[in-house]
C-alpha cells in the first residue's frame, strides 16, 4: 500500500524539476570602524553555498522546513527535496550522506531542529568523486563547529493537524572532551498519512471508476550515534550508528468502484488492509591521515548496512450497488512480502594538494548487497467460487559494483578555476527466482561497465560578475524495490507492478551558471535521459503469451524503462533585503520544457499484450512536450527592532506540465509563518497550504481511445506548532566531517 502511495507521489515528484532558488543579500558587521560584508549566499567552485547561521529563518525551524526556504530547493509533496533542474536531491550531513531510506529521512529531517546548522550547500552537477545517480544533485548540511570542551544541545516537541493529528518529539547533544567528541540525536512522532483518491480509465465504451480515502498510521523512531576519537595531530578514528524504525498497523485502503462494460454496469468495494514494519541500522568505521600541511588526506571507511521490512496485506473485494452498499466478498488476497538488504562497502580516497592551487583527487570503491525478498501470494475467489491461487516466489537479488575516480582541481588565477574527472563503474549483478511465472525471470543476469567523465569550469570576471559551466554523465541503477518482482493491489483490476528487468539508465547533464553580487543568478540546466526509469499505465483487456484473453479490462502501472527524455529549464532569481532587514525576499520565475519520448506495448514481467473491445493491440505512448512556468518567492518580515518576533509567507506556483504518466495540472501553495524567540526558546505556528491548492490531478488521452485520470489530495493544508529549547555550553565542537563507504546505496533503499 505504501508502494502504490509512494508510486503517486513520485508521479508529482518528475515535475518537481521547479520553483525553486534563492539568494540572500549581504549582512554587515562594524569591526574597529571597518565595514565586513559577509555574503549569505554565493557561487563557490561546484556549489553553491547558503549561510544561514544568523539567519532567523533557522531559529525554531525543523532542517526539513530550512531546507525548503533554500536557494535552488523546494518540495511540493512535503517529503521529498528537489534541486531546480533535477530529478532527485540526496541528502548529506558534513559532506557524508544520510543512511537511512527516503521515507525515515523525511521524518527524521521534519523532526531535528535546524539551530546547530552553519551553511547548506547545494551541489548541482557533483564531480567525479561522489557516487550519484542520474541526475542526482547533493543537499550538504553543514553543522555549527564551535571552539570549546562543554555539553550543548537542544529538544524540540511539536504538533501538526491535517485531516488527523500528530505530534513529533527530538533530543540532540553533542560532547567534547580534549581529543574526544560524540554527538547522539534521538527523535520520534506519530501520525496519520491520510489521502483521497480518484481513479479513471477506460475508454468510451468502458471505464472503471474507483473513489475513496487510504490511511496509513505511523510511528517512528531513530537517531544516530558518532564518536570521534583524535589518535594524534594528524590522525582520527570515528564510529557512525544510524537507526531508524517505523511501525505502519492498521493501514487502510476504502475504494468504491463503477465498473462499466458493454454488458453493463457493476459496483463493488475495495477494502484493504495492510501491516507494515521496517528497521534500518547502518554503521561506518573512519580512518583519517592528514600527510602534510596543506590539507592532504588519506580517508577509509568500511560499513554495513542492514534494511529489514515486513509487509502483510489482506486485499478483500465486495459486492455493491449503486447506493454503495456492502455485499458479500467475492475475492481474497492475502499478501507477504518482506524485503531483507544486507550491504557491506568500503571506500578509499586521497586527495593530495599541492602549492601551485593543484588538487588531484584518487579512490576506489567496493559495494556488495544482497537482497532477499521471500513473498508469499494466495488468491481465494468466493463469488463465483473457484480453487484458491497461490502464487509464492522467493526472489533474490546479488549485486557488486566496482568503481574508481580521478579528478584533477586546479585554480589558475584569482579568476579562472576548474576540475576535469572520471569514475570508472563495473555492475555484475544476478537475481534468482525459485517460483517465477516465466522462465525469463528464474535467472536474471546483468553486467556491465561505464565510463563517466566530468568538467566544470568557473570563471569570476570582477567582484561583481560570476560565470560558470559544468557536464556530467551518470547512470541510475533500480532501487532494490523497483526490481522485486511484486504486485502492490489496490483494487481488483488496478496495481502496480514491479519490474526486475529495469536495467540502468544513463544521463547527460549540462548546467550553465551566472551570478551578479551574489543577489541575482539565471541557471539554464539540460538533461538527456536514455532509457528512462519511469512507472507507466498498461490498460485493457490482456492477453497472455499462450493466446488467452482476460475477462475484465484491467490497469497496470508498470515499472520500466520508457524511452528517452529531455528536461530543459531556465531560471532567474533574486533576493534582497528592504527596510534595513526588515523585510527579506527571494523571488524566482522561470520555465521548464519536457521533451517525452517513449512506448509501451508489453507486460515485460508477464509477456501480456493489450487489446481493445475490437481486438486491436493497444500501446501506450508519451511523445508529447510541454512548457512550464515556474514561480516561487519566500519572505521573511522583522516585526520588531530586537529581532525576536518575525512572519514568513511563502508561495510557488508549478504549471501543468507533461509527465510520463499525463498531463499534471498546475500546482501551487501559499504557507504562513509566525515566530517568537525568548531567551533559548523558540515558538513558532506555520499553516502549509492555505489556499488547499496543493492537490495533483493528472490527465492523460491516447489516440487509441484509451483514457486515465488522476485525482490525488494528501491532505497538504496543516497547521503546525512547535517550541524548541537550546541548552548547554552553544560554543561546543562538532564531530569532524565523515563520509560513509556505504553512502551510495542508502537511496536505492525503500
């Protein structure tokens, strides 16, 4: 259930490649009657970098909430980041990146207090020497380092109301005594993911129609563990404990179908329930050797990661009437699917400076991962009554990735600097199947190998003036769900459908860049995706390599590759200060072009092709572009002379554009803000979605008659108070920063 929740959502999350950007105006500070200008937000070599350490907008905020108040983010689902000009953002604490699933890191970035952050860097096209995919761009949270021993912290308890209530709770400390410090985070919360769909398609002879709510309940729970240990002045030895657990009982799906055929019309209710549970515990051991004075370094880590979900679902369907009455169940579909992820990585980097502003950069890295996905799937049928269908199978994939990069840095003047590079990546991977419906599935094999260059080049004409440019090409491997071979019910002739035979694809990301005092910016970004991973619908009546015809038109949202795409986007923005500070706004307008190009016309996990009532194949197809504007402005007011009170008011706007799945209709929202500071304390009452705009609605009419239609409300209208208290000794240091071996395959997790 949660997978076909997570399915929408990444409908709307393609379109997301928007409304985002900001820059923030200089702050000033009188030192011995010289005026220091400190710039908030500038254009470094490959990144962009935001100081938000005085800013008010960190103060009583959830990281998730900052986040989404920076330059170049923004989030139109309230659970997943997007970097303006790119599909997906990963998220990395002190240059290593999270370790836990997209879902825990959603809850875990809504429940920690963003006072202890120093700067947010935003790494559009990332180098050679990080393992991304696709056209991933990087979020760095950089904390707070502060210069004494001491305790520090901060707790932070909140409620949030939607259609239902929650509550969320944090705790943070950090210790450092002379050589050691240790840092331990512990939060948690409770809620309920309420949404309300409405499903169309058919064509103009016959439709299904489903309508109704789905309710997942959640509870969480997690934090992180870092202990750093300085051996000697030129050495460290750190151990890194990430965990989280969510618990998801009681999850309800209530659809009330119109099924339509020629023969005429039938009503039935589908009622599901599923019972879900998930762990994710990671650990990462560090050595760093510093090997001279200018800042060379030899770094190693070696981690493991272990990612448990267990997911039982009781998929039942009743009769109905029109007046939407509930008869007796006619189907039955019992459903166990566990997924197991062991992964054990290591990684090795030197980077070695030299004094003529040389950096040559060389590692290598190892991933191996096992997953283990035992599924049980039996299917009793009552009205007419048949012989139960059990269909078990036991599916395991192996994987081992290979990699290596060099990048050479080189500052060639005041002005002039630049970075050339290349990681080298060899995939032999292998899933098994014991029980599989076709024998192309009992054994899937798949090796291969990539080169993948990369340039950026960065040019500061004068003080005033910035121009930049970069290239990359990188692939996108299936997340370990994506290829587990699964159905997710929603009704009985509706769900979607995992895929192992997604194979990776590969894109070309190119980005220029020009800044103006560090205030005013226009970023062009181009995307070419080759064998897109997407999730596409398959309707009709299916027929099955053997000749036999379904019964009933059915839809299948398929997991696959889709062709190729293009993703084109200009921006411009602005931030300014007005009023000495009392206001700050950001404002940026720009426009997207999606170039779509790909078909569909075969089940690829069954071999069913599709068939109209005439008896004519069907095949789906997305050739169509679309051009988008997108707008979105965030203001901070100053309410009064000591800095303590203060009003946001936020606004984007996405225009209909055209995804894989449709046309997604425009999307906007207008969220309210207001704080109070008192001492260590922090209150603060934001409304999100005030307008209830924030709803997806996705259209989509093929030439062969076919139609689907999308409406998706998530419930984004919420009010939100929360209080945080900071206490302790705030001039305590952080733990240095560690990259983890196993960074690269925490996004591929559930």
């Amino acid at each position: 259930m949660k997978r076909i929740i997570l399915s929408m959502a990444i409908i709307f999350g393609t379109c997301a490649l928007a409304q985002e950007k900001k820059s923030d105006t200089a702050k000033t500070k009188n030192i011995e009657g010289v005026t220091i200008t400190k710039q908030v937000f500038k254009k470094q070599s490959d990144r962009f970098v935001y100081d938000v350490a005085a800013s008010p907008v960190a103060k009583g905020n959830t990281t998730f909430d900052l986040l989404k108040q920076t330059p170049l983010l923004s989030s139109t689902d309230d659970k997943t980041l997007k970097i303006a000009g790119k599909n997906n953002a990963l998220i990395y604490i002190n240059g290593r990146k999270s370790n836990m699933d997209s879902e825990s890191l959603a809850q875990f970035l809504k429940n920690t207090p963003a006072e202890n952050i120093q700067k947010i860097e935003v790494i559009t096209v990332p180098g050679s020497e990080y393992q991304v995919e696709s056209s991933d761009g990087i979020i760095n949270i950089v904390l707070k380092k502060k210069m004494s021993d001491g305790l520090n912290g901060n707790m932070r308890m909140s409620n949030t109301t939607n259609k239902y209530n929650g509550s969320q709770a944090s705790f943070s400390a950090n210790y450092r005594k002379d050589k050691l410090g240790i840092s331990a985070s512990l939060s948690g919360g409770e809620n309920i993911e309420a949404q309300t769909y409405t499903l169309r398609n058919g064509t103009a002879k016959t439709s299904n129609e489903s309508t109704g709510d789905i309710d997942d309940p959640n509870k969480n729970i997690g934090g992180y563990l870092n202990i750093d240990y300085q051996l000697n002045d030129k050495s460290n030895l750190a151990l890194s404990w990430n965990t989280w657990a969510n618990k998801s009982y009681n999850s309800t799906v209530n659809l009330f179908n119109t099924i339509k055929t020629e023969g005429g019309t039938k009503y039935t209710w589908s009622k599901n329930k599923e019972d879900s549970r998930s762990y994710n515990n990671s650990v990462n051991l560090n050595y760093e050797l510093k090997t001279d004075s200018l800042g060379s370094k030899l770094n190693v880590n070696a981690a493991y990661l272990n990612y448990k979900r267990f997911q039982f679902t009781d998929n039942r369907t009743y009769l109905s009437d029109l007046n939407m009455g509930l008869g007796d169940m006619t189907t039955q579909v019992f459903q166990d699917l566990p997924q197991i992820i062991n992964n054990f990585s290591g990684m090795v980097d030197y980077n070695q400076k030299f004094k003529n502003d040389l950096t040559v950069s060389i590692g290598g890295n190892y991933n191996k991962t096992k997953t283990d996905n035992d599924s049980k799937n039996i299917s009793y049928f009552f009205n007419p009554a048949k012989n139960p269908d059990p269909r078990p199978n036991h599916f395991i994939y192996d994987e081992n990735i290979y990699g290596a990069y060099l990048t050479v840095e080189k500052k060639f003047s005041d002005k002039i600097s630049g970075k050339i590079g290349a990681r080298y990546e060899i995939t032999n991977s292998l899933g098994t199947s014991d029980n599989a419906p076709t024998e192309a599935l009992k054994r899937i094999e798949r090796n291969y190998n990539n080169l993948l260059p990369y340039l950026s080049f960065n040019y500061a004409i004068n003080d005033k003036n910035n121009i930049s440019y970069s290239f990359s090409s990188r692939m996108r491997r299936p997340s370990f769900w994506e290829i587990n071979p699964v159905k997710n019910i929603l009704t009985d002739d509706n769900y979607t459908q995992n895929n192992p035979f997604v194979k990776a694809s590969s894109t070309y990301n190119q980005e220029l860049t020009y800044m103006f005092k560090n205030s005013y910016f226009l970023i062009v970004n181009h995307s070419y995706i080759k064998d897109a991973i997407t999730q596409v619908p398959l309707q009709g009546y299916p027929v099955s390599p053997d000749g036999t015809v379904g019964a009933n038109p059915v839809l299948r949202y398929i997991r696959t590759n889709f062709g190729n795409k293009q993703e084109m986007s200009s921006m411009v923005g602005i931030q300014k200060s007005f009023f000495k500070q009392y206001w700050t706004t950001n404002f940026n307008i720009g426009v997207q072009h999606n170039i779509n190009n790909g078909s569909l016309d075969v089940d690829p996990t069954t071999g069913d092709r599709f068939r109209n009532l005439e008896g004519k194949d069907i095949v789906y197809t997305n050739k169509t572009n679309s051009t988008s504007l997108l707008i979105q402005t965030n203001n901070t007011i100053r309410l009064d002379k000591k800095k303590t009170w203060f009003f946001g008011i936020n606004y984007f706007f996405v225009d209909k554009q055209q995804i894989e799945l449709g046309l997604l209709k425009g999307l906007m929202s207008l969220d309210l803000s207001l704080k109070k500071m008192w001492n260590d304390w922090t209150f603060a009452v934001n409304v999100n979605d005030v307008l209830n705009t924030n709803i997806v609605k996705i259209e989509d009419f093929q030439d062969n008659g076919n139609y689907n239609y999308i409406h998706q409300n998530r419930y984004n209208r919420s009010l939100t108070v929360s209080l945080t208290y900071n206490f302790g000794n705030q001039k305590v240091k952080k733990v240095r920063d560690i990259e983890g071996a196993s960074d690269a395959i925490k996004s591929r997790t559930r």
